[in-house]
C-alpha cells in the first residue's frame, strides 16, 4: 500500500489488517505516533497520577478515533463539541465523566500541542446525579471482614477502619504507618495531597504481624540481589540506595517479582488492586448482602458511622482528604436511615 500523500506517520494502533483492496479511513488521514508518548510525557512532568495518566491517554484515543483519525492538530473547538455532545446524548456517560474527557482534551491542547482552546459553543452538557453513596451496617461489615482472610481481610479492615482508599491502601510503605501516635500517612492521595488518619488500635496487632511478613520477603529478595521498590519522583536521584531501604518498602508486596525481560532486572510491586476487589466481592455474596458494595463502600461507610457517632464533618474531612467540606456532606444524606426518621403514618394504623 503506498504512503499517505501528506506523508504523515501513522498512529502505532494494532488493528487487524483490512481485505486486499479495501479503503480504510486511517489511509489518508492519521495521528502522528508520538502524540500519545508526548502526552504522557506531559503528564509526567506535572507529577499526575498513573491513573490520570491512564484516563486522558484513553480518552485522547477516543477522540482521535471518534473524528476517523484526524490528527487533533487539525482539528479544533467544533471537533471537540462534536465529541463531547457526542458522549452525553449518544453515550449517555454522566457528567463527571464529560467533563473528565473535557480535562484530557483542554490538557493535549495546552501542554501538547500549545494551543488554547476558545468557546466552545453550545455543547450539550451530560446531566448531572446526586446519588446517595452506598452505605454498609455496621452488621453488614462484621458480616464481610467475616468471609474475608489473609491480607485482602486487613485491607478491607483497613479501608472501614482508617477511611482508606483502596490505592491507597495499596501504595502504603513501611514508614507510613505510625504505631507509637496511632495514626496513618497517605503520601500523595488524590490531587497529590498528604493527609494523616486514625491507625484503628484493633488492627495494630495485624498489622504487625503483616510488617512481620513484608520484612521477610525484602530480605529474601536482598539475598537474590534485588529487593528494590520504585520511589516517587526524583527521589532516587536525591537518596541512593534509599530503594533498598526497608523503610520504603511496600506494606503489602506482592506475591511475585516483576522481571524485565530485557534487562534481566527484577523488583516487586505491591498487591493488584483486582485481588483485593474481587475478594470483596465475593465476600459480599457470600454474606449475603443485596447490596452493590465494593471496597469503596467501606470508606462510605468510614464516614457515616462516624458521622452517626458525634464526629464533626470538619474532622471526617480531614480524614477523608476531601479538598471541600461540601463532598462530604454527601454522607449527611445517608443518616436517620428510613426517611430521615420520619414514622410512617401506616405504621399507626
């Protein structure tokens, strides 16, 4: 098949091999295949998370897919209405998730490829929901921590107990916990805060049971030559050696060492969120709660019982990590269960 006649890349998308003859749409027109690697790039540079990282190069993709594969330099504000009216009347995603992709495309623009994005007209807006979260008993979550073992049971404890969020949980490292002040360290939460919270006193023990463990598989990997953990940032650079560090350590690795083929290097990341999720799931069958809840469910459920408790919404904000006190709010919804209370006048008849 002969060049496109601008002469521009095409984007490196696996995509099945179209029948002889055939015309695709991605033969005259094409995205260049370092977009993507710059918008990364970008993002890396202003320190988002993978998980933003992930969410704007997916929604990137969607664009450029949705206009047949124009590069988003030719294109401008009327492509971008189009996709974006195209999502809530066609797609019908909420409206965080509008606005989301909205982000991804005013960031490509910006910081990729140096252009401003101007009015964008009437673009038909995803409606937005108030839902009331999803909120656990505290005899529902007896129930769960009940079906559960091992380490996805201390970290389903953990998410009730300290108001974690599963990641966070996940990206806990030894010296985030602090046993003598009872409390915990979130490094880089969500928007890249640190925030402190409550090391529940029931789940000390454990807890030290699993720093018992952890310790046992870094010096395990220290005597096979590895028992490396990634640092955030430059730091690497700023300490050497620090990756060693026991300190630095995941609280709860993973089972397995990842190995770079290549290199022939390995290192150990910590557990898969999809183990802890599943395990909550099916804990929550087995329990036999009709309920949808998930792991979020038990941070719900952290705020609510507190709030059910006395606790004010200032100190379970702070805890949360909530930049508004008016997201947490939400929980004040969820109290005097049952109609706010109300007796129902069937209820005298």
């Amino acid at each position: 098949m002969s060049p496109p006649s601008d002469h521009r890349p095409v984007l490196r998308v696996v995509r099945p091999d179209p029948p002889a003859g055939a015309q695709t749409a991605h033969t005259t027109r094409s995205a260049p295949p370092r977009l993507l690697d710059d918008l990364r790039q970008a993002i890396r540079s202003r320190h988002y998370s993978p998980r933003t990282e992930q969410a704007y190069c997916l929604w990137v993709r969607r664009f450029i897919y949705f206009h047949e594969l124009r590069h988003p330099r030719d294109m401008a504000e009327p492509e971008i209405n189009d996709f974006l009216t195209h999502l809530a009347t066609v797609d019908k995603v909420s409206a965080s998730t509008q606005t989301q992709a909205l982000s991804a495309l005013l960031f490509l623009y910006r910081h990729v490829l140096g252009r401003r994005v101007g009015e964008l007209g009437d673009v038909v807006r995803a409606r937005p929901s108030r839902r009331v979260p999803v909120v656990l008993t505290p005899d529902e979550v007896r129930a769960v921590l009940a079906h559960l073992d091992g380490e996805p049971r201390l970290l389903a404890a953990l998410m009730y107990g300290a108001g974690l969020r599963l990641s966070e949980c996940l990206r806990l490292r030894i010296k985030d916990v602090d046993f003598d002040r009872h409390e915990i360290t979130v490094r880089a939460g969500k928007g890249q805060k640190d925030r402190r919270t409550v090391l529940p006193r029931s789940l000390e023990c454990p807890l030290q049971e699993q720093l018992a463990r952890a310790k046992w598989v870094h010096r395990r990997d220290l005597a096979d030559g590895w028992g490396v953990a990634p640092l955030p940032d430059a730091l690497e650079r700023k300490y050497p050696g620090a990756s060693k560090d026991w300190r630095w350590q995941w609280l709860f690795p993973q089972a397995r060492r990842w190995r770079n083929e290549r290199t022939g290097e390995q290192g150990r990341h910590h557990i898969h969120p999809s183990i802890v999720q599943r395990a909550v799931k099916e804990a929550v069958a087995r329990a036999g709660i009709a309920k949808p809840a998930g792991c979020h469910t038990l941070r719900h459920s952290f705020a609510t019982h507190l709030l059910e408790s006395g606790y004010d919404i200032r100190t379970i904000q702070e805890l949360l990590g909530h930049a508004s006190v008016s997201t947490t709010m939400i929980y004040t919804h969820v109290l005097n269960a049952g109609g706010y209370g109300v007796r129902s006048p069937v209820d005298g008849l």
